[in-house]
C-alpha cells in the first residue's frame, strides 16, 4: 500500500517531507478514511505516508483570550463528543462528532481528517461550518487560515495544497444566548452514512431569534447555508407557523443530489423535516435530547509514549502484543490486523468486512478499542497492544468470555472476539453498566447469525461477576 513509513514528532518534519515528497505523501493520523481510499485504489501514486499521532499536544481542545476553541489535528471524535468544554458551548458539534462511526471508530477517526476528506455526507463539517468555523494550514512556506466555507470547492475537494498540514481548527465559541443541535437522518443508528443532516445554531434574546445559522450536509456537492431561512428567522419568534415557513426555505435553499442512498426528491423532503425538528427541538428546549450524559468511549489514550522519529522499512516493528514484546521485520505497508494475524501469528484477531464495519478485528491500542483493519502496521512500533489471546489470565477466562460460553452467546464464533473485547473494554471503563450503555458499547459489532439478546445478556451478567 505504500513504500516508506514515517513516524513524525514534530509539524516541521511533516511539512518538510511533504514538501519534499509532494503528491506522493499523505498525512495519516486516524486512517479510517486513508486507509480504504488506499486500498481501494481511489488514492494513487502514494508512497510515503506520515504518521502524526506522536507529535505532542495535537490532540488539545482549548479557548483562548477571545473565547475562540481550538481543536488540534490528533482531536478525534470521541475527544469532542466526551469533551465538557465542547458540549456547553459547541454542542452541535459534540453530537455529531457522537453520531460519527462507532466508538471504535471515533476512537481513531480525527475531526481534521474528516474535514480534509471533505466528502459532503461527513457529519463533523455541517455543524463547524454553522459555528463559522476556519482551518489553519502549515508549510514550509508558511501559515494560512481559510474559512471554512471557503475550503471546499467540490465533492472531496479542498483548496488545501499537496505540501501543507492542516494544524488547527477554530470557531467562536457558543454565547449564553446562543443554543443550536444537529441531527443526522440514516438508515441505521450507527455505522450509518448520512442521507441528510442538518445543524442549527440559533441566538435568541427575548423569545426573538436576532440570528440563525442553518447548514445542510448530504444534500449537495458540498455542505452549505440555508440561506433564505437564516434571514426569515431573523427578528421572528419559533412560532409553528415561522418553523413551518422556515423548513420550506430550507428546502429552497439546496440543491439536492441524487446518489444511491437517496433521490433528490426524497432528500428535499427530508430537509423540510429535520429542519422543522431541529428548530422545534430549541424552542422547546430539548436539543439534546438522545445524547448521552456520557458516552461510551470504550477506552482512553494513553498519553505517555515515548517520542521516536522512525522510519519504515529501514528500521523494524518493535512492539508489546498481550504483554510479549515482539520485533518484526517484514509487514510494515500491511494493516495491523494483517500484522497481527500473518507475521503475529495471533489468529484469534478475525477479518470479516476490512472496511471498519463490523468490529471482528477489534484489538486494544494504547488503551482504546480500535478496528485494526483500518490501522496502519507501523503505528504498533513503540505500542501496548491487546488482543482476544490476551484478555485470560493464564488458564481463567476473562469473565465476558466465561459469560459468553454460559449463555451460548457464541453461536458460529467468527465474530465474536471483538464482541469480547468491546464488552471487555467497556467493563473497564463502566464495571456496571446500563443495557442502553452496552448496546453503545457494541455498535461497532455486527452478528450475522441471529439477533443479540444472548450477547447483551452477557456482558450484563459479566458486569455482576466482575463486580
């Protein structure tokens, strides 16, 4: 998939080796987007990717003197979503940053990326842009921030430039007379491509709405405002009548795609609905309605880790797998999970959909719940990794598994390690927790033998054992 591996520590090094490289490089940090575009030949000519996930403090959401929040290029989903900071005073951004994937996914998956792959369906740019969001781009020639609605000019297409990094991303934060939602329409609860999405960012003073911020994403080649119905609300009160008028501007205001997922006629339907809902929804004054207090993350980054600029592969793998140090010569343009199973010779890692979609390959890394198909080999150099073979403590099952032989949770077993390593990691992080925080847990995984009563009732009466 790629020729040389470079594990950066610092934004200079990157941007000097994309200068030099050019369109051959690419930045990588989560991956889950890189790594299919990679496999399935939709990125071409790559040779070298550039790991950022050891550079320090990339991964901080700050404010600063002007009361402007920062997320560095490393913030993943989960960070935003469990972010404190981010939900009193961005929270459409928080929600759907929870609505991305499922947790493992959001575990790896940045905000930056999901910007810079720029495809109109990803959730995270609809609310930054309602926010008024910028990115500011480094190279060796400099710094530069654009607006966000000035960064995309096509479906997956950016004004970013081959030789620069994105390094941060800012937005004003929310005022006390400011209140805003997102909401995603899909076909399923997670896992799930928006067919339409929408973010709402009112500021209302005195029942008055003094201004609003409407963006539509899903909808046309790139996501964009509704205009007409950000000036009908303006000096107007959320009266059913506004919101219904309101919703119909919406529906003016794009010009919706047709696409597998969805006809155009279909999607200007819904625009008209979730707008209507999401304006409902402020009035009413339950935006947030459907959002965990505290979302299942299943695992925290470890933040202490040695910082190493290696290269691959002039230099091997060294890393700890179940608590055994491991040194590898060969593999360094596979996946991990690839790593694992074809040099690791640790089998119990499965391959169902090599695409991030059903969770077989879930593995521990550096402390988070992770799909390893869509992790770069390299990125194990200097980790802690966790398999299935490593949850037992010698010959004592882990109580998930000892839960899952008891109520014959198995059934044809292909998928169930990463069940168990989701349900393990989840345990860690809630030793008691509640059947809707297990069905989070396990969003990433899918059985395709029959439904999963037996696997929540599992992890449910392993939750009681381990306590």
């Amino acid at each position: 998939m790629w020729r040389e591996y470079i594990n950066a520590t610092s934004t200079e090094q990157v941007v000097k080796t994309l200068a030099e490289k050019g369109e051959r490089a690419r930045v990588v940090a989560g991956g889950t987007d890189l790594i299919l575009e990679l496999e399935r030949g939709v990125r071409k000519g790559i040779e070298t990717i550039i790991d950022v996930t050891r550079i320090p403090n990339l991964n901080q959401i700050t404010t600063d003197e002007d009361d402007v929040i920062h997320l560095g290029a490393l913030v993943t989903h989960n960070d935003c979503a469990a972010s404190n900071l981010i939900r009193k005073r961005a929270y459409p951004l928080a929600r759907a940053a929870w609505e991305v994937g499922a947790p493992q996914i959001r575990n790896r998956g940045t905000i930056a990326g999901n910007l810079i792959t720029a495809s109109p369906a990803n959730d995270t740019i609809t609310p930054l842009m309602a926010l008024g969001a910028s990115v500011t781009l480094l190279s060796v020639r400099g710094e530069r921030t654009i607006p966000l609605k000035d960064f995309y000019t096509g479906v997956r297409k950016t004004v970013m430039q081959a030789d620069e990094m994105l390094v941060d991303i800012s937005f004003p934060a929310m005022t006390k007379t400011q209140r805003g939602t997102f909401i995603k329409l899909a076909l399923r609860r997670a896992q799930a491509i928006s067919l339409v999405n929408a973010a709402l960012i009112l500021d209302i003073k005195a029942d008055t709405v003094k201004s609003a911020s409407i963006t539509l994403g899903a909808v046309t080649p790139i996501i964009t405002h509704a205009e007409k119905a950000e000036e009908f609300l303006v000096n107007k009160k959320l009266t059913e009548k506004n919101i219904a008028q309101a919703a119909e501007l919406a529906v003016e205001s794009a010009a919706p795609i047709d696409d597998v997922r969805g006809s155009a006629a279909y999607r200007s339907e819904m625009v008209r609905v979730i707008t209507k809902r999401g304006l409902t929804a402020i009035r009413d004054g339950n935006e947030q309605d459907g959002m965990p207090k505290k979302p299942i993350l299943l695992g925290k980054a470890d933040s202490e880790f040695k910082i190493q600029s290696s290269e691959f592969p002039s230099t091997p793998i060294e890393t700890t797998i179940n608590g055994k140090k491991y040194t590898f010569t060969s593999g360094y343009s596979k996946t991990l999970l690839r790593l694992l199973r074809e040099e690791g010779l640790l089998t119990g890692t499965k391959e169902g959909c090599a695409e991030g979609e059903c969770g077989a390959c879930t593995v521990f890394l550096d402390g988070q719940a992770v799909m390893s198909c869509l992790v770069p080999a390299p990125r194990a150099h200097g980790a802690q990794i966790v398999t299935v073979e490593g949850l037992a403590d010698g010959d004592q099952l882990h109580p998930v598994q000892e839960a899952f032989i008891e109520h014959g949770a198995v059934q044809c077993g292909y998928c169930i390690p990463g069940f168990i390593m989701s349900g393990a990691k989840l345990l860690e992080e809630k030793p008691n927790p509640t059947r809707n925080e297990i069905e989070q847990a396990i969003t990433g995984n899918l059985c395709r033998c029959t439904g999963y009563y037996k696997i929540v009732k599992a992890v449910e009466d392993a939750s009681k054992t381990k306590a």
